[in-house]
C-alpha cells in the first residue's frame, strides 16, 4: 500500500520522503492488524 502509494508519487527517492495521507496510513495500520489477529 506505502509502496504502490509512493511509486505514484513525482519522487526521486531520496530524503526526504513525502509525507503519507491519513487514509494511506489507516488502511496500512488496518493490514498489519489484520495480519497479526490471524496469526496470533
């Protein structure tokens, strides 16, 4: 999600980085959860 969302992004991929969007951050946040509740 981080990667396809920066891939997208007009960025030379040095320091700094953009800064995410909200949204980008809280479907992240929501993956990772997910994958931990399955796994633990």
């Amino acid at each position: 999600m981080v990667r396809d969302w920066l891939e997208q992004q007009d960025w030379i991929k040095k320091a700094p980085a953009p800064e995410l969007p909200e949204d980008i951050l809280r479907q992240t946040m929501g993956k990772y959860r997910e994958a931990l509740r399955l796994l633990t």
